[in-house]
C-alpha cells in the first residue's frame, strides 16, 4: 500500500438503496506536506461536465462551510440570486 493523501475532512455519500458508501463518489479536505488545504472532489457534481456552474458552485460554497465548522444554516448559503418560494 503506497500513502497518498491526508483528509482532514472527508465525505463519501452512501449509493442508492444502499447503506454503502460509493469509492467513485467523495469529497475531501486535504491536506498538503506544507500544512495547507484543499477541497477535493471526485464524481460529484462540482467536477462533472454535464452540471450547470450554479450547482457546481454552490456545491462548491456548502462544502467548504461544512468542512470548515461554518454552516449555520441554510441561510448562510448563497444561491446566486435565486428567488425564494
């Protein structure tokens, strides 16, 4: 086995009807040699191609405030100046 990454933090959502969680589909906040982070995501919607930028974004804006304790609620997530309902 050959190391590769740290996560700090780390989500992998389960597969349907299923209570296992999916190896193609996560997402993480790594951590770098020099201390620094990063948000990774693999198979989610942020590095998908058929997604528009608004869910890629807003995915991308939940999961820093989830991985970083900031997520309050779901107020303090912007939605690109999407009209309430």
């Amino acid at each position: 086995m050959q190391y590769e990454a740290c996560y700090l933090r780390f989500l992998m959502p389960r597969m349907r009807d299923s209570e296992l969680g999916s190896k193609k589909r996560y997402a993480g906040l790594r951590q770098a040699p020099d201390g620094s982070s990063t948000l990774v995501f693999k198979g989610l919607e942020q590095v998908r191609s058929d997604w528009t930028r608004l869910a890629k974004d807003f995915q991308q804006t939940l999961f820093a405030q989830i991985f970083a304790d900031q997520l309050r609620s779901a107020d303090s997530i912007p939605c690109g100046g999407i009209a309430r309902g």
